[in-house]
C-alpha cells in the first residue's frame, strides 16, 4: 500500500486537475477568428475562459464533469480523472461482473447512495463524462444494454449537465441505429435489478475503505503525472513556466502549415461502427463528423482552409483538372470534426460545414475532390494605382 508520501507527491503532481488543455489543439488558439465556444456552453461552473489565442481553466471553479472533453471537437481538453483508457478498463470490468450483455454507469451521487453493487457498474463524477466512442465500443463488443444511472439530476447542483447527457445518448443511439444495430443507451432513475447490492456487504466495504481505496488508485494510476508532463514537454513548456509566443507554441512548418492530428476518439467511434456493420441508412445527423462544401463562384483559392485545418480534413491535392483549369481540394469526411475553423477563416465565406454527413462517404478511404478556380490574376501596380484613381 503506498505511504502518505507517495500519495501526496501524486496529488501534487496533479495540482488537482480532472481536465489537462492541449492548447496547440484548441481552434480558437490555433485562430483567433474561430467561432467555437462549446467547452464554454458546456461548462456548468464558469470555469472556462477563452480568449487572445489560448484557453484556459479554473482548476478551483472545475467541478470535474467532464462536459467540456466531451464537446471539444478537436480534444484539446483531456480528461484525467477518469481518463479514457481507466473508464474503458473499468466499463470492461464492471460489464463482465454482469455477464457480458449489459453495461451500467452511475454518477457519483447515485453511487453515494450505496444501492448498487460496486462491482457491476462504473463510478463517474458526473454522467457529462460519458461519450460516444466508448458507448459505441461496447455495443461492438456485444453488450445489448448500456444504462446510465442519474435520477438526482433535478436536485443536484450542477444538475445543468443533464442536457448535455441526453445529446450524448441521442447522439451514440443515432450512430448505432444508422450501423442497424438494436442495441441502444438509455438512462435510468434506478440501477436495474442486476446490478443491485442486495447483501448490503460489498457497499458497506466499499464506503469503509475510502481513503484507502483511493490512495490505492492514484498510485497505480501515477501514470497520470507522466502523461501531464509529456503534455508539458509536447506544448515546449519550461521548469520556470515560460510564456510560449503563438509562433512558438504552433511551431509551423517550413511551408506555413500548423501542426495537425488525429483525434482518437473520432477513429475509436468509427472503428466501432465499422465492427457493429454496414450502414444501413444513406445519411446520418451527427455532431462528431462533419461534410464540407465549398462554393466556386465566391472562392479564391488561397488555401487559408487547408492551413488551418486542425485534422488535415482538407488538403491541396496533387491532382490536377483535366481541363487545366483550377486545382483540387481533397477533403476526407472521417477525418472532419465539424470543428467550423475552416468556415470561420475564410475570407469569401465561401464554405459550408454540415452536420448532415453521407455514411457511404464516411468510410470511404479515398478523399472527395472539390475543384476550385484559378486564383484571379494579380495586375500590376500602374494598374492598380490606376483603378483605385491614385
């Protein structure tokens, strides 16, 4: 068992955060024109400020929901307590304690309560935590039911998450109904009958070993402090604190192009509809991918959107037209996260992101061209001297 030490050296470490910010990530610090603010209208707390190329987060004011790392488009907020890959392992645990065929979450006041038994379901500050790629990677395993637990929403404080976990279930039941699937997420007031404590035992345990218990995890879960410092050491962050310059915390390349990446749990989300089945409906609303169009007549063809794409979405193609005329864009649907940045630079306003997406296109590996004109021709400065009458 770790000694007090070990535990304080840990919590330190933390600085007691439930969510880290990659802010090379965010959108709004990659450009300062971006609209997105939906870790802001997902915040509950007001803890979350976003502003003059950077994003930050009040680790007092956070109550650890974790509604913001769900909305984040490009996963500049990470959550860590829990973090996926804990939740996933826990879910895994709890779903095999039951039998395989159904999966239950509880918010920490449900779990207060001491009614369910704590081997057969999984703990969350808050049922905001809870996301798509995860509800849908349990289906694809073959768990038929997947509940989550939070009938004290109307009295709880922070009971403003609510709505955010009825976007998540309808959002994860409207992916897995578009793959054919029956399975679907419901929430509940009660824990089902199967995950009931009837012993009374095991939550008597549980309750006892409090301090302990937790000690105990975030010692193993050290890892924790790793990862934060590899976040530290990814963002160029210094022992004195430095303040990086926006140059210097994006770093571009020798062509201009920022950083790009590949968020996981979009590719986690798809990975799992694609195990479920074959779409069976030819479009699908979703606030997870996002169909890009872009309008000829207005476009300039000055590349702003490729080179602040967050994903690499939108790429200049090396194909060339056959008429000779313009170029191409490739644009790859499984890679858009409808995070707008692309619209919202756009000189012309010439772009259109929606949230009504084609699943043929979805999984379909090979880039959509869209042809753009030439750029117009520069005149020379006589002649432009002469058209604005200097």
């Amino acid at each position: 068992m770790p000694n007090l030490s070990d535990i304080a050296d840990v919590a330190e470490a933390l600085g007691g955060k439930s969510v880290l910010v990659v802010e090379k990530r965010c959108v709004a610090v990659r450009n300062r024109h971006s609209s997105c603010r939906k870790c802001i209208e997902a915040c509950v707390a007001d803890a979350i400020s976003v502003g003059d190329n950077s994003v930050k987060i009040d680790a007092e004011a956070c109550v650890s929901c974790g509604a913001c790392t769900v909305v984040c488009p490009t996963e500049a907020l990470v959550p860590v307590e829990p973090a996926d890959v804990e939740l996933a392992s826990a879910a895994a645990e709890a779903t095999r304690a039951l039998g395989g065929n159904l999966s239950v979450f509880a918010c920490a006041r449900m779990a207060a309560r001491r009614e369910g038994d704590p081997d057969k379901y999984v703990s969350v500050p808050c049922l905001a935590r809870m996301e798509e790629s995860l509800l849908l990677q349990l289906a694809s395993h073959g768990v038929g039911d997947v509940v989550l637990v939070d009938g004290t929403c109307s009295t709880c404080k922070f009971g403003g998450t609510s709505e955010g976990v009825t976007a998540t279930v309808e959002s994860a039941n409207s992916l897995l109904a578009a793959q054919g699937s029956n399975v679907r997420v419901r929430r509940a007031s009660e824990f089902p009958p199967e995950a009931i404590e009837t012993s009374g035992r095991k939550s008597f345990a549980a309750a006892r070993r409090g301090f302990f218990s937790q000690a105990g995890g975030m010692a193993k879960d050290a890892v924790k402090v790793a990862t934060e410092k590899a976040l530290d050491e990814t963002l160029g962050k210094q022992n004195e604190k430095k303040e990086l310059n926006l140059r210097e915390l994006l770093r571009p390349d020798k062509d201009g192009g920022l950083p790009q990446f590949e968020p996981s749990r979009r590719m986690n989300t798809l990975d799992a509809m694609d195990a479920i089945g074959q779409s069976v409906v030819p479009e699908i609303e979703t606030r997870l991918f996002g169909s890009v169009s872009i309008d000829e007549s207005k476009c300039r063809a000055c590349g702003m959107c490729t080179v602040f794409c967050p994903t690499g979405a939108l790429k200049k193609s090396e194909e060339k037209p056959a008429s000779g005329e313009g170029s191409y864009l490739e644009f790859q649907l499984m890679e858009c996260v409808q995070c707008n940045l692309c619209a919202d630079t756009c000189l012309q306003k010439c772009i259109t992101v929606s949230d009504m997406i084609a699943t043929s296109e979805l999984f379909d590996f090979e880039p959509r061209l869209i042809h753009l004109p030439d750029p117009p021709a520069r005149g020379s400065l006589l002649s432009r001297l002469k058209s604005t009458g200097r």
